[in-house]
C-alpha cells in the first residue's frame, strides 16, 4: 500500500513494492483526510528507513520523502527523515540540469515572474460560482476559442432546457483567461450590450512577451452593426469551473535579452494562447518543436506560465510534424501493446468445421469488392442476381470483425478507444492491427472470409420485397477499383457473370438515388483535392484528377440502404440500446451567409425542409459561370451540423437530415469504425447468432461510448485536414510563385478567403497591415461585401493571385496569396501623405512590393 496526497509523494528504490499492516494508521478525530494521508506518508517514510537498515547494512539505501507542502516538511524533518522540496531535490542532480526546465511552477514561483498591474479580473470561487449557477445568476458552459480572432470565443452552455444555448465573448477581459475546452461560468451582459460576432481576423503575433496594451487592437471588433438580428448573448468569464489543460505542441521564441531564462512558447493551436516558461537550453530549443504544459495563469500576466516537457524533433520534418498533429488532435498512434496483440488469432488461420455449421455458405455466388486503388482494408462486397421468380437478389457483404473481436478483453478495448482509423497523407493509423485490417477481415478476392450479409429480394423497380440478415461464409470473385468496374459496366462485349452483377447493381442503384432525392437527400460538395504521393519520400509530387463514375455512387447506395436497413432492425429489436446516427437540422441562422450569397445573383435558396433546400441548390445555375453551383454547395456544407452517434434509449430525434432518411447507422465498415463492430454485436444478438453481454444493453453505457467516438471521428477529421494543409506546403514548397484563378468564398471586414478549385486550396488576402500603409477599407455585413479603396469585393467573384509558401514563421508556415486581377488601385495623394508621415516606412514598402512582388495586397500606384 503506498499513500499519496496533493503536492507529495514517496520514493524509494526497488525490489519492495508494497507496505506491511504496521504502516497503517487511523484517522484522528480533527484531523482533515489530507492531513491524514500526509501522516500515512511519514510513517510509512519512517519504516521503510528503518527496514533498509536492517537489510542493507546500516543504511546504504535511503528513503526521500519528497513534499511542497511547507508543515508537512517541518513534521517530517522532526520525525528524523530526509525530506526535501521538490525544486530542493531536482536541483541537487547535477549531472541533470535539464530536469528544471520539467518542474511545473508553484503558485509562488509564477507570481514572481509576472508583473504587479492586474491586467484580469479576480476570478470567483467555486462556492459562489456554484450559488450563482443554481440560481440563474451565471451560466455554465465550454469554452470554444476562435482560430481566426484571439480576442473572440464562444461558451457553449452545458445545460438542457436552457434558453440560451451559446454566449459570445469579446476582448481579453472578458475571455478572462480561459483556454480553450475549459468549462467556465459566464455572466450574461443586459441586451443593450449585445454585439455581434466580429469579421476581423486577428492572430496574437506580436513578437514579444511584453504586457502590451490591448486597447487599439480590440477596438477593430467594436462597431454597431446595421441588423439587430445579427446581434448574439454576449458575456464574460466569471471564473473557472474545471481546466482542460494537456500538453501543448509548438514552438519556441527565444528572448531578445542575452542569457534569458524566460521565454514565450507558441502553440501549433492558435486557439491556444502563448505561454510563457523557464529554460536554460533555449539555444538547443529553437527550430525544434517541442512539448510544453500549463502550471496556471495569474491575473497579473498576459499569458499563462508554463514548463518544458519535451523535444519532438526538427520543425519541418515529416515524422516530426506527423507526430506533432497526432498529439495535437489526440489521436492514440502508439504500437498496438503486446496485451492487445495477445488476442489476436493465431497464424496459420482458417475457416473450422464450426464456422461451416453456424454460418450460411455463400461462396459459390458471384461477390465482388469495388474500392479505390490501393485499399488494402477491404469492409464491403456486393452481388446481384436474377431469381427464378423475376426478381432480383442482393447482397451486401460485410468483414466480420466482431467474430475476432470479442467485448471486454484488451483488443476490444483498445479498439473502443481508438474509435476510428485515421487516414494521413500517405499514411494510416489503424484502428485494429495489422493482421486484422489488411488480412483476415479483408475481404480479398480469391480467398474465403467470414461476413456478415444484409440480403433483399427487390423487383426490377428496385423496390425491398424481403430482408434477411445472416453470419456468412464468402469468396469474392473480383477486386475491382471504381475505373474497371465502370469499365466492365461500360464494355458491351464482356458478359461474364462478375459484370452482369455489376450492371445489374447500377441499374437498380440509380433508381435508389433518384428516389432519395426526391424525398430530398442532399447532395453537397468538398473542395478538397488528393495528393499523388512518391511511394519513396513519402513527398506530394502531383495532383490526383477527382473524376468521380457511376461505381462510385453505385457503392455508396447499397452501403446506405443497408445501414438504413440494419438500423431499422435493431432499433425494432433494442429499442433502448440501439446504437444509431442521426444528422441533426441546422439552425436557420447557419442558413444566412448561404442566402446572402444566392441573393448576391438575384437567386433564392429555401430552407425550410430538406427537400426545399436540395431543390434550390438544384435550380441556383448563373449563365457563364458554371462553377456557381460547386460553390454554392461548398457553401451550403459550411452550414451542416455534425452528424453524431446517439443511443436510441437516450434521445428522441433520429432524422438524419443530410440523407432525408428517418433512421440511420454505421453497419458497413467495421475494419475502420468501431460504432460498426457494436451495431454487428446488436444485429447478432437480433437474429441469435451470437450472445449479449451486459454493457451492450446498457444505454448508459452505450451512450458514454457514443460520446467517445463521436470525439475520436471529429479528432480524425480534424487530423487528416491538417495533413493536407501540410503536405499542401510540402507541394509548394518547391513550386516558386504560381498564378492561379480563384473565387472569393468569405468577405470579412479586413480580407477576403479565395477559394483556388485546381488545388482545393483556401487562402487569405489580408488589406490591412499594422506595419504598412493600408488602403481604405468599407465593409458592408449585409452583402456582405468589402470596398477596398474604389473596387467592391462580394462572394464568388472570381480572381486571380500569386500563389507560395510563406516561411518566414517556421511555426506557423501558410500557403501566401497576394491579388494580381483585379487591380486595387491606392491613390497617390494618400501615398504622398503617408509619406510625409513616415517616410522610411513608405519607401521600404515601396520596394518590397515593386522588387519582390511580394507585398499584400498588390497595390498599384496612379496619378489623379
């Protein structure tokens, strides 16, 4: 038994590992549970001493008691123990200095290092904040930090029932030291001091760690806007409920001063504030990207204080900026553990006579697998094919998993944790092993596998006459990608039975298609454009054309008529427990910068319904511009809710409004989504081909799961972004400077975000710079449109911009766009005045952008 309590701990060396009974002690009466331990600690300390003793010889071990708690020091030193405080004891290993920079601050320490002005207000202790929130007084919530502007962040209010379910903060006052994901209290300001979310981008890249005044830069948020409607709750952080502080990754800025110990770490995050730390190896530190955590942040600092936890390797490098975003976005990517891979089967594997007995045999019908080049992680086979009674048979066929993956033991949990496989730019973190995902789950021609098949018997007008669901036992006759299946469909000469299944399949996928957009699915669009990688370096060297066939939407409709048809089955069999997905219908204000733009042409978008909104975007077409469309449904995604797994027993709601379907589950890939593995285990238990356990009929069990994997996919969706923007930079990066037409996506009231569709690439063009003369802007939210000097910027206008990598911040390294067409013209008579002004700056302005082309925006100068 070893006893422990804040701010102490005991050490001592091995081979003991555990505590006799004499060590135990009771509680006194007076005496706090703290206090309490504190002793257990000192006792034990002083037996163990006196043990190694006895068996060492007159004491050539020692025990230290290590301890920052100043009474508990004193006590023990009494007691005869050798104690020291923490900072005492790291600092006498010197052949380790090192392990200083690793020692979190004290709330002593942090004090002395920050200033004496108060820059934040006092926050409020727990017990008020408590009082306040039950009665009404504050409001409890997350906090969300902006990426774009770190003086703006919304609390999202915890609460169901709640009027408000979001509130809006502005300026560092009111932010009043949260960090993002922290839970916080907010007082709600009176409606007359309602504002409305800012359109500035604003980043903290001020190159000191000065307390610099505040006051020029928040005033870029104020200004009233023209629609009350616009205006949102607005408040401020009151105090802090419970910090969500991790480990942080980024980079450090060394101290101007020579031989400064404090330094200022800026996070990869930029929701994350810079924090300020102690380190003695800053030189060995610059350009490196390093690990740094949070000890806490005083009312009297800018920023938090923190210390150094650990190096990553060389920024720019690809294992390292890989390892950088998997941490950054929590993504578990350590080797599978020799527990987990204790459960795995063991090699060689084959199909028992067991399997033959339990599970129908399938393998002689013509079953095949339709995916993109190089899947290796193969979930889904189909067939079709025409019964003696007129109609067709049709067959999904999926990897069974949860034949090898069985609930509770090391694998399953791990899986349950990891949540989703996660897909990199020329890499993949599995969510099973190896031997799993790319081999016995696989569902590789030519070899027979373990399924799980969801079978309809439809007419020719593609219409369920019966359903059946069974564990099965198949051989795939076809590997085939998107191109040769679309290939054998379109060849008229090839009759073979793989592609009569092939058409068959299209054929009747079409008429599903067509009749799920009548009933008003959506059908949305993504800029984003995939990398060819170099199979050697692992480097982007081309773009992959996005030409999307027919066998494209061919697959995705049978695999959404059989996640329709498996969640309607265990919903009707578990109506408690079922674990399901639902698409919730977005607010209408997510609907306003879609319908501004639409208006922008003189078109109207409805939102009512669905179906309303799917019609619109169908019918919204500009003459001579047919990439409208593709834009406006880019737009349209920007508004979408996130989809998200629930348990049917703890919600109500099961629409899914992408799809415009009244029930809908992940049944279709089990290799890659855990969600999957638990709606095969209902579906087993529905048709009594396998057994339940007790956590599978929990709602509250399986509701705490959904929780986890809808974190794990939005994590996953967020990395595999990142990846691209970094190997976006990686492509770039030896390009030079490209010229490249693009479309305006967002105005804000200081840049305009282009669109570059040959890349899928966005970029911001900024108009004002704290550092150079800046044209005179007018920004109108109503357009929204920005007027920069005499030229009038609105949504979708095409342009065209220089396009490169700017390096220049190692950290933050961003693909730079500067405006070529149009010409935004800065009038001669302001040039002059600013050069009176300042003229050193003007002509060094001047240069850079008439030599080096590199200026933002491209201004050019004229005579009036």
């Amino acid at each position: 038994v070893t006893y422990a309590s804040p701010g102490t701990i005991l050490v001592f060396c091995p081979p003991y590992t555990c505590l006799p009974l004499e060590t135990f002690i009771e509680r006194e009466q007076g005496e706090s549970a703290n206090d309490r331990n504190d002793r257990a600690i000192r006792v034990a300390a002083k037996w163990y001493t006196d043990h190694l003793a006895k068996k060492t010889d007159g004491g050539s071990l020692k025990v230290v008691l290590l301890t920052d708690d100043r009474a508990n020091k004193e006590k023990a030193e009494q007691y005869g123990l050798i104690v020291y405080r923490c900072e005492e004891y790291i600092k006498s290993l010197i052949g380790n200095p090192e392990l200083m920079d690793r020692l979190a601050l004290q709330p002593d320490d942090q004090n002395e290092i920050t200033g004496s002005k108060l820059l934040f207000p006092e926050h409020l202790p727990l017990s008020r904040i408590q009082s306040g929130i039950k009665n009404g007084m504050f409001l409890q919530g997350t906090f969300h930090a902006n990426r774009d502007n770190y003086l703006e962040g919304k609390v999202f209010i915890n609460r169901e029932g709640e009027e408000i379910n979001e509130v809006l903060l502005q300026g560092l006052q009111n932010l009043n030291r949260a960090v993002h994901q922290d839970v916080v209290a907010v007082e709600l300001f009176p409606k007359e001091r309602w504002v409305a979310p800012s359109s500035v981008v604003l980043q903290d890249d001020s190159p000191n760690d000065e307390d610099a005044e505040e006051d020029e830069t928040e005033n870029k948020l104020k200004g009233v806007p023209s629609d009350p409607s616009v205006l949102k709750p607005t408040g401020r952080v009151v105090g802090i409920i419970k910090r969500n502080w991790r480990p942080f990754c980024g980079m450090l800025s060394q101290s101007m001063i020579k031989e400064a110990t404090r330094h200022l770490f800026t996070p990869a995050d930029r929701r994350i504030p810079r924090i300020r730390i102690e380190t003695r190896q800053a030189a060995n530190l610059v350009g490196q990207r390093i690990m740094v955590a949070i000890d806490g942040w005083p009312k009297n600092s800018r920023y938090p204080n923190g210390h150094f936890v650990k190096n990553l390797g060389s920024a720019g490098d690809k294992e390292t900026e890989t390892e950088v975003l998997l941490l950054e976005h929590d993504v578990p990517h350590q080797p599978f553990s020799q527990a987990v891979l204790s459960f795995l089967p063991k090699m060689p594997w084959s199909i028992t006579e067991e399997d033959l007995k339990v599970r129908a045999d399938l393998r002689h019908l013509c079953v095949c697998s339709v995916d993109p080049p190089g899947c290796t992680d193969i979930d889904d086979t189909l067939h079709c094919r025409e019964l003696e009674n007129g109609n067709l048979e049709v067959g999904v066929h999926i990897a069974d998993v949860s034949h090898f993956i069985r609930p509770g033991n090391a694998l399953d949990q791990e899986a349950a944790s990891r949540g989703t496989t996660v897909y990199l730019c020329g890499k993949r973190i599995d969510m099973v092993p190896e031997l799993l995902s790319s081999n016995l789950c696989s569902l590789r021609s030519n070899v027979e596998r373990l399924a799980f098949s969801c079978i309809w018997e439809m007419n020719h007008n593609a219409e369920i006459l019966k359903a059946h669901f069974t564990k099965s036992i198949i051989n795939s006759k076809a590997s085939l990608t998107y191109a040769e299946a679309q290939m054998r469909i379109d060849d008229g000469t090839m009759k073979d039975d793989i592609t009569k299944s092939l058409r068959g399949l299209n054929r009747l996928a079409k008429i599903l298609k067509g009749r799920r957009i009548a009933k008003g699915a959506l059908t949305l669009s993504s800029p984003e454009v995939p990398f060819h990688i170099n199979s050697e370096t692992h480097d982007p060297i081309d773009l992959q054309s996005k030409e999307l066939k027919e066998t494209n939407s061919m697959v995705e409709e049978f695999m959404l008529l059989a996640n329709i048809s498996v969640a309607q089955k265990i919903y009707d069999e578990f109506s408690e427990c079922a674990l399901l997905r639902k698409h919730p219908s977005p607010p209408p204000l997510n609907y306003d910068i879609l319908i501004k733009a639409a208006k922008s042409r003189d078109l109207n978008i409805h939102t009512d319904s669905a179906k309303a909104l799917a019609d619109s975007l169908n019918n919204a077409t500009v003459e001579n511009f047919p990439y409208f469309n593709t834009l406006l449904r880019i737009l349209a995604t920007r508004c979408m809710m996130q989809a998200v797994y629930f348990c049917s027993g703890m919600d109500s709601d099961f629409h899914h409004y992408g799809l415009a379907s009244p029930i809908y589950t992940h049944f279709t890939s089990p290799i890659r989504r855990y969600a999957d593995i638990i709606v095969h285990r209902l579906l087993a238990v529905a048709i009594n081909a396998d057994s339940t356990y007790p956590d599978l009929m929990d709602k509250h069990k399986q509701s705490a799961l959904c929780n986890n994997l809808n974190y794990r996919h939005k994590m996953a969706q967020y990395a595999q972004r990142a990846s691209v923007a970094f190997h976006t930079q990686l492509f770039f990066k030896n390009k030079g400077i490209i010229n490249e037409e693009g479309f305006i996506l967002f105005v804000k009231k200081n840049a305009i975000i282009i669109l570059i569709p040959k890349f899928g690439l966005e970029g911001a063009v900024f108009f004002d710079n704290k550092d150079k003369p800046s044209p005179h802007l007018s920004f109108d939210s109503e357009g929204p449109t920005l007027k920069v000097e005499e030229h009038t910027f609105r949504m979708f206008d095409k342009v065209k911009v220089t396009i490169s990598l700017d390096a220049s911040n190692i950290q933050h390294q961003r693909i730079r766009m500067a405006l070529i067409e149009p010409v935004v013209c800065f009038c001669f008579l302001d040039f002059f005045l600013l050069l009176l002004r300042d003229c050193n700056c003007i002509i060094t302005w001047v240069s850079e952008m008439i030599l080096t082309g590199r200026s933002q925006p491209q201004l050019f100068l004229y005579s009036d």
